[in-house]
C-alpha cells in the first residue's frame, strides 16, 4: 500500500468504456520516512477523497480486486483517507 496526497482531478471524456463512472484523482506519493520526492499517478477513488487529504492507495491486480471487477484497466486505487500518521524516525 502507499500513502499519498489528492493533488488534483482528472477528466476524460473519452475513454476506455469500463471506466465509466470512475472518479478519477491524480496522487502524489508521500514518503515520511525518507522525505523523498516521488512522481504522481492517477487512481481510481473508491472512498469519495477530494484535493488535498492524505490517502491510502493499493496498485496491481489488489486496484483491481477492490472494485469487484478484474477486467477494468486499472493499476491504481484508493482506498481509505487517512486521518493521521505517526512515524518514528529514530528505529
């Protein structure tokens, strides 16, 4: 699982079919422990985040699962919205 933050959406009116009716967020990933910069993706939402929160993610063929559907061409999903994280960086 990965955490990230909503930092914006992403509308298509033209795609692939099975995606239909899919709210689409773009995420960047958050990494506490290391502070390093990481590329954003695009996921599907699946708890009705919006810009900004902080959320919990799964990629691969678990996206999939999620939304009871393994023919949808997704490699992203959220799937929580997190309200705090505790990291200890002295371990």
């Amino acid at each position: 699982m990965i955490i990230g933050k909503i930092v914006g959406n992403v509308w298509a009116t033209r795609k692939e079919e099975a995606l239909n009716g899919y709210k689409l967020l773009v995420v960047k990933p958050i990494d506490y422990y290391n502070e390093i910069e990481e590329n954003t993706f695009v996921a599907v939402d699946n708890v009705g985040a919006g810009i900004g929160e902080e959320v919990l993610v799964v990629m691969g063929s678990s996206a999939r699962k999620v939304l009871d559907n393994k023919e949808v061409p997704i490699d992203a999903t959220i799937i929580g919205i997190i309200d705090e994280v505790e990291v200890d960086k002295t371990i």
